[in-house]
C-alpha cells in the first residue's frame, strides 16, 4: 500500500448553486465518514515540527482550518495546543465536527460555515488548506490567495496544496488549477520551506484518477509580533 495513500482520499460531488449558495448530495456524509478514520495528514504534522523546530509554545497560537470536512486535521491541531477557526462551506461538516469535539477542546474552536473565498480571514500563525484551495472557482482565487497571504502572521506559515495542471479533474471549470510556475510564482514573497509535486495515478474517494498536486509549506518572513 502506498504509504501517502491517506491523503488521497478527496473527492468530486456534484454541486450546484442556488441564490448564492452550495448545495451538496448525500455523497458528503458519506465521504466524512470515510475520511473520519484516516490519521491526520502528513503534512499537517510535517509543518506543526516546524513550529515545533522553533521551540515554539503551541498554546496561544491560532490556526486557521480552510475547507476542514470531517475535522481530522482541526482535531489534531486542537489536540496540540492550537486555538482553531475551523471555516467550511457545508453545515454538514460543521454538525459533524461538532460531534467528534471532546468537551475539553470546544473552548479552543470557532467553526463558521461559509464559502473560504468570501470570509475576511483574520491573523493567524497557521492557516491550514488541506486539499481545499482548488475548489476555489478560478475567478475568485487571486483574492482568496491575497487574503491568505494577509492572514498569516510574520514568522507564520502556509501550509496546503494546489492542484496542477495535468490532474484528471481540470476539465471542471468550477476548479483552481495551476501549472509548476504559476504555484511557484504564488509562493513568492514566502520562504518555500517545502514544494513538493506529485504527478501520478491513484484513488479518490470517487474512485481511480490521475493526481498532479503541488504540497506548500510558506512561511512568511519577520518575527511574531
């Protein structure tokens, strides 16, 4: 089994908007569910050791969880001392987190169901996206991106992936994708602690795909205030 394999378990539904809003079919629930098992993502846990390389205190400092689905990754930042503004596009998410919190954590979460791409994030040490900023319709994403990078705070990170090119969902012309020069040229202005491309086939939840992926870890130049 590949031992990466944990992180490909994403997913295509079909979505439709009404007035405004998102609206999606029972494959969500399902897909929670499913992804409520898996560990947290490696690269949550590679980019927690680097705050953890600066003998950083976790306590006191803030996350910002883009797109958090079944919560796994808010779970594990909660656990780690992180305080956490959980944000996702489906009330689903949001109820389904809330039954997996344990009492001792809920004091360290905010949860807001709202579109990434139209909430004025707020300062933060990490903002967090795991496989989520490519379902940013490609319009919107240039000021999602500049939203980010005026959240995270000078010593702070970035930590996601963007989807590339080749990537068997990028006839979807509801999704962000990007070629190796233009994530890299969305990386400028932070140190790339890493930039890593997969390019490869694999499983979804949906099912077989071809995966073309670029995993970031920013971080922004300057000490914590």
């Amino acid at each position: 089994m590949n031992p990466r394999c944990g992180h490909r378990a994403i997913q295509m539904t079909d979505r439709k908007r009404k007035g405004g809003a998102v609206t999606w079919s029972r494959q969500s629930l399902a897909y929670y569910r499913y992804t409520a098992s898996r560990p947290p993502r490696e690269l949550l846990l590679l980019v927690l050791r680097h705050f953890d390389w600066e003998k950083k205190r976790r306590r006191g400092l803030t996350a910002i969880d883009l797109g958090f689905g079944a919560g796994t990754d808010t779970l594990e930042l909660l656990r780690q001392g992180w305080r956490v503004l959980a944000i996702d596009g489906q009330e689903e998410a949001a109820k389904f987190l809330a039954r997996r919190v344990p009492p001792r954590y809920r004091g360290s979460l905010t949860t807001l169901v709202a579109p990434m791409e139209e909430v004025d994030l707020p300062s933060a040490d990490l903002v967090y996206g795991s496989f989520s900023l490519p379902f940013c319709p490609p319009d919107r994403f240039p000021a999602l991106w500049r939203n980010i990078r005026r959240a995270v705070r000078p010593g702070g990170r970035f930590a996601g992936q963007l989807f590339g090119n080749r990537d068997s969902w990028r006839s979807h012309r509801s999704m962000s994708f990007h070629t190796r020069d233009q994530a890299r040229k969305l990386a400028r202005g932070f140190r790339a602690e890493m930039f890593r491309e997969t390019d490869e086939e694999g499983m979804a939840f949906s099912g077989p795909k071809h995966w073309h992926f670029y995993d970031l870890i920013l971080k922004k130049p300057g000490s914590p205030a």
